[in-house]
C-alpha cells in the first residue's frame, strides 16, 4: 500500500486549464456539445442569451404549473420543479431584479394555491417564508428605485396571508418589518 499515490479529485481548475487552450473553434464545438446534452442546457442557453421566448415568462409558468396547481384536474404541488426553475433561472441570468420577480412570483403562486384550496401546512409555509426571505434579501440589494413594486408585492402576499392563520401571517410579517421598518403594517 505504501507504493500507492493518491490521485486528487478534479475540479475546476483542471477543467479550466484544459479549456484554456481551446481556440476559439474548440469553444464553440465545446458548447455545441453541452447544448445537445440535456433539454436543461438547452433552456440554460436559451435564457442566457434571450433567445426565443421570454426566459422570464417560460419560468414563470413552470413556477405557477409548479406552485398554484389545478387539483380539480389531478394536478399536483410540485414545491421541488418550482425551487428547481428558480435555481436554473438565478444560474442562467445576472439579474437580481429578474431573480427578485421569480422568487416573489413562487411565494404568490405558493400563498394563492394555500387560499384557495384553505391549505395550511406547515411545511408548505416554512418554505415559502424562506422563499420570501430569500426575495427580500434579493430585493435589499437592488438600487431603491427598483426596489418599490417588488416591495409592494411583498407587502400584499404578506397582507394576504392573515388568511391563512397566524403562524404564516407573523412569519412573513416579521420578515416585512425586519426589512422595511418604516413600513411596518403592525401598529407600533
């Protein structure tokens, strides 16, 4: 055994210095190849250089199939293909407004579906009060002048939650608060 070497993992590094002597022609035969590996590459290109179809709208309606299902028609919630758009998207664009609009549109599509079909799982909250965590702080990073109907969005999936018992109410409400103190909907 003590002959034995022990070989490292690969990683980046060992890709990149590999892709570095790529021209500009094994570049492009490199892509070709990840773009006809899998229909999530395909979509990932797509987004990525906004080819076809607005990518924001393509994900948003994975997102609402995902998250505000028809269960009259045998639909499903999908929390996971909803989390999983909202992942492929924030990996494919470096738009934190974009990123922002997805991660509210999930907490809506999530909150709707649990108004109108009076669902009040706990797990179900918890997610989509991380999900709204998660916006606030891609919110918080946006120039103020971007930030106001995104904020206003916030506020109502929030106001709208006193529907659906305290828990859920407070846990939003507290993150409102936390972000926005000047516009707290709690009388102080």
């Amino acid at each position: 055994m003590a002959g034995k070497k022990k070989h490292k993992k690969p990683d980046w590094k060992d890709v990149e210095k590999r892709v570095r002597n790529f021209g500009k022609r094994g570049l492009t035969e490199l892509i070709r190849d990840l773009y006809h590996l899998s229909p999530e590459n395909k979509a990932f290109f797509f987004t990525r250089f906004s080819i076809g179809e607005d990518p924001l709208e393509t994900y948003k309606r994975t997102i609402q199939n995902a998250m505000n299902p028809y269960l009259e028609d045998g639909e499903t919630l999908d929390v996971e293909a909803g989390r999983d758009a909202i992942d492929r998207f924030a990996k494919a664009v470096d738009n934190p407004h974009a990123e922002a609009e997805v991660r509210i549109f999930y907490v809506e599509c999530g909150t709707n579906f649990m108004l109108s079909y009076g669902y009040s799982d706990e797990v179900l909250g918890e997610d989509m009060q991380e999900m709204y965590h998660h916006a606030i702080e891609t919110v918080l990073k946006l120039p103020a002048k971007k930030r106001e109907n995104l904020k206003t969005r916030l506020y109502e999936i929030m106001a709208s939650a006193k529907g659906l018992g305290w828990w859920y109410y407070d846990g939003l409400a507290d993150l409102y608060d936390n972000a926005f103190p000047d516009d707290s909907p709690r009388e102080q």
